[in-house]
RNA sequence: GUGGCUGUGGCGAAGUUGGUUAACGCACCGGAUUGUGGCUCCGGCACUCGAGGGUUCAAGUCCCUUCAGUCACCCCA
C-alpha cells in the first residue's frame, strides 16, 4: 500500500505533464476570448451543499460522494462536481450585486467513488463555465458553441452534440404524470431499478439499457410533446441560434441528465471510440439552483467537461503531437577546478536565457555527452585542466561533432549566436 | 455494488502434463576508445514469480482467500 496510490486516482507523470498544460492552455485562452473569469473554491465543501445542490436522489449523492468527518465534527466531501461549489461562491460572495451576468469557469480535480473503467477515474478532473443571471436562449446556444469551439480548436473531430429540453418544473411534473401513466399497465414487466424510476424519476428509464425496458418506453411520449408554451419557444430559439451559429446538434427526447437541477437546456457531448464513457462533456440550464442554495431568485446556465476523456479522444484520434524537448548547452567538466568553473559558465548562460544541463554526478567524459546526447543538446562545453589554464574551452556542436575553442569571455554570444542561428 | 480478463526483473514479455542454478528483447550502468555522444561488440544488474494460506518429497506452474490493474454493467466527466 505504500508504494501504491489510492484506486482510481493518477500521477501524472513528467512525460505526460505537457498534454496536460497545452490543454488548460487552450481553455484559459477560449475562455478569455468568451468573457469568463476564472475562480478557484475549496475541494471540499459541507456536505450538505452537494446533497441540497446536486440532489438527494442522485447517484453521486447516493452512492459516490467521498465524505468525512474532520477533527471538528463538521461534515465535509471532496468535491464530485463544480456546480455546487460556484453556485455556493456566487451567493456566499454576492456575485450577484455585481454586474451581471456573471460568467464563471473553474478547472480543477474532482471525486467521486465509482468504479474505475476507461475513462473514468475516482479523482479526475473538470474544466466548466457557469453564467449567472440570464434566461435568454442566446446565452445557451453560446455556452453549446463554446465548449464545440474548444473540442475543436483542440483538434478533435467527429462529435455530436445531443439536445433536449427537460423543461421547467410545471411542465415537468405533467409529463411525469403522463409518463407514469403510459407505463402504469406495464410496470411490472421494468426491470428492478426501472420500476424504483418508475416512481421517482420515471424519465431516467429512458436510460436504461435494458432490451425490455427499451421496448416498453419507445413509443412513450416524449417531454417535447408537453413543454409548456414558455419552455417550447425558449428551446425553439435555442436551436435557432445553434444553427446561426454553425452548430449542428442531434435533437435527442431521450437525453435525461442525472442531475436533479437541471430544467429546459440540457445537452451533452460525445466522443466516439473511447470506451463505454463517450460523454466528453455536457450541461444545461439550472434556473432554480441559486435560490435554492440560498441566494436570490436567479437563472443560471453552465457546462463541465471532463479533462481525462479529452485527453483519451484526442489520443485515440491521433491529434497528440509529441513535443520535442531539448537543451541548448551541457556542459561536460572534468576535474575539481573544471567542475567548478562549469558550475559558474551554468549560471551565467541561464541568465542569458540559455537551456543549460551540467554534470552532477562527477562521471566520465564518455558518460557526460552520453547524457548530452539525451538530452539533446544542441552544444556541449568540454571543460578540463588544459582549458581552464587557457581560460576557454571546447564546444562541439553535437549535430555534426564540429568542434571549436572559444574563450570563456566570448562564450555568451558564440553560443547565443549559433543557437539563434540553428 | 456486480461480472469477465489479467498480475513473472524499471518496461515488454517466455515459462512444456508441477521436478535441478527462471529464457529473450528494451531500458539502465560499465568497458572496448588512458578527455569525447548517437552505430557495433563485450560485460554487469532478479531477498519475495501481486500478497497470504493450503496440497505435495517438490509449485511461477494445482486449490482457497485477499489485493491490485483492466474492461463492462449501474451512472457519469
């Protein structure tokens, strides 16, 4: 257990820390480019704000919430999602006696105990947008073209994105009603966990993948046949300005997301060929969260998307280009004196802003450009007695072996100038 | 929480119906080249064959338990 890290969690490793960083780069930049400020909240939070704001009936309330008591008694559980937490921000702050809207992103690690499979991981991490303050469908369309213009600006391809209206809490509970209705004579024949739906949340059998289950719900009515008149124009103009905006979108009834907040927009992302776990992002309109946390009456819309299965897409579709590390200048000494010096030139070609390596380890020329090699430097300094009473030193081009003595005060600007040169 | 597959040196892996000192490749370190890399050759590098228990004269090879990895279900990022 010592040597080993907790299930489903990563090190990521200094190999595979440069896809990471090129990719929140990216997302720092789109968001810029979109207005959102980012904010930064705790990993944990009481407990009780993921169970109000997420949802008691939820399965990451129910079942993956990664909860503790600390030395005070209090409650406390690692983050499984950032909604909640920017919700929280947004009222315990009063964001919202600033102007509004205010739009939000975080980018950070979350948790939730599941089970580990490809894609999917205990501690993994989200990057999502929140905007506080407007009900107008332009602003939802706009959040749906701005995760699509990240996936894209990272070069992935082949997404889609699936549309529905949940509707608002009035047309909802009719269609409940009506669905319940519709499978009331075959309820028996749901499987154990679609008959536990049936009743709490009837829309969820949607989900299941269940053959006899499908079959039951298929000619079922859809939420879209009963949004009420507010909800039926606001998700009309949503797709009006989708497709202004160049967004193609699958229109899918059956599209129920498992959390309880969410009302008209919901949508989500997918990838194809990473596994059982093809959402690669998703969100929606959540217009009674903040009064429910608390704050005043406020809409609010927003997305997450999950970092790991980006990484996974853009792997599997082979958009990942190696970066290329290399030094400018090893330098190679020998002997006590030489070793010294050599820690000296270091130093002073850093501040030139020179990439520089140098020999710790006190090994054998031979072993020195080995490591010089490895490192790909494009020179190495060869520093030994003779050149030290010299006052200069080899340097050898490592592309072609080409070897000149330069003087330790002309050094700087010969390897600055053949450096900038190749 | 449930199920399938897997678990041998840093990594990738051989390992016959259980039978002596557990292959091989890569990586790493050193030497051939007394102060010079990338190629070649030579050499070096394994106290637990995931862990614990059992069967047997004898187990990496059989049995049980457990842990971990992996994929899938549930659900989600």
């Amino acid at each position: 257990m010592l040597t080993t890290r907790p299930r489903g969690t990563n090190d990521i490793l200094p190999n595979e820390i440069d896809k990471w960083q090129r990719l929140e780069e990216v997302l720092r930049h789109v968001s810029r480019l979109y207005g959102y400020s980012e904010i930064r909240t705790p990993i944990f939070e009481h407990t009780e704000l993921f169970q109000r704001g997420v949802g008691e009936t939820t399965d990451i309330v129910e079942k993956e919430m990664y909860t503790f008591v600390d030395r005070g008694e209090r409650s406390l559980t690692l983050r499984p999602e950032g909604t909640a937490s920017t919700v929280r921000a947004y009222v315990e702050n009063k964001l919202f006696a600033g102007p509004q809207p205010t739009k939000l992103f975080y980018l950070g690690p979350m948790f939730r105990y599941d089970r580990p499979q490809a894609g999917r991981y205990r501690q993994f991490h989200q990057y999502g947008v929140e905007v506080f303050g407007s009900r107008d469908p332009s602003i939802d369309a706009e959040v749906i073209a701005m995760a699509m213009d990240i996936y894209t600006r990272l070069g992935l391809k082949n997404l889609s994105v699936e549309l529905n209206s949940v509707g608002c809490t009035k047309c909802r509970s009719v269609y409940r009603k009506e669905l319940q209705k519709y499978l009331e004579k075959n309820k028996h024949k749901l499987c154990s966990t679609c008959q536990a739906r049936y009743d709490r949340n009837p829309m969820r059998i949607f989900d299941c993948k269940n053959e006899n289950c499908q079959a039951l719900i298929e000619e079922a009515p859809t939420i879209a046949d009963l949004l009420c008149n507010e909800c039926r124009d606001h998700f009309n103009k949503v797709q009006e300005y989708l497709k202004a905006l160049g967004i193609p979108f699958h229109l899918n009834p059956r599209l129920v997301r498992g959390l309880d907040y969410y009302v008209q927009t919901a949508f989500e992302i997918v990838a194809q060929g990473i596994g059982a776990q093809s959402s690669i992002g998703g969100g929606g309109r959540y217009d009674g969260l903040v009064e429910q946390c608390g704050g005043p009456a406020t809409p609010g819309i927003g997305y997450a998307m999950g970092l790991e299965r980006i990484l996974l897409t853009l792997q599997k579709q082979g958009v990942m280009q190696e970066e290329t590390k290399n030094i400018d200048v090893y330098i190679a000494t020998l002997g006590e004196k030489a070793h010294l010096k050599g820690a000296v030139l270091a130093q002073q070609l850093r501040n030139k802003e020179l990439l520089v390596e140098y020999d710790y380890l006190k090994r054998s020329l031979k072993a020195q450009l080995k490591a010089a090699d490895r490192y790909q430097a494009s020179f190495t300094i060869i520093i030994g007695e003779e050149e030290l009473t010299n006052n200069q030193a080899v340097v050898r081009k490592m592309e072609d072996g080409s070897q000149a003595c330069i003087s330790f005060a002309d050094m700087e600007k010969y390897l600055i100038d053949n450096i900038r040169k190749g």
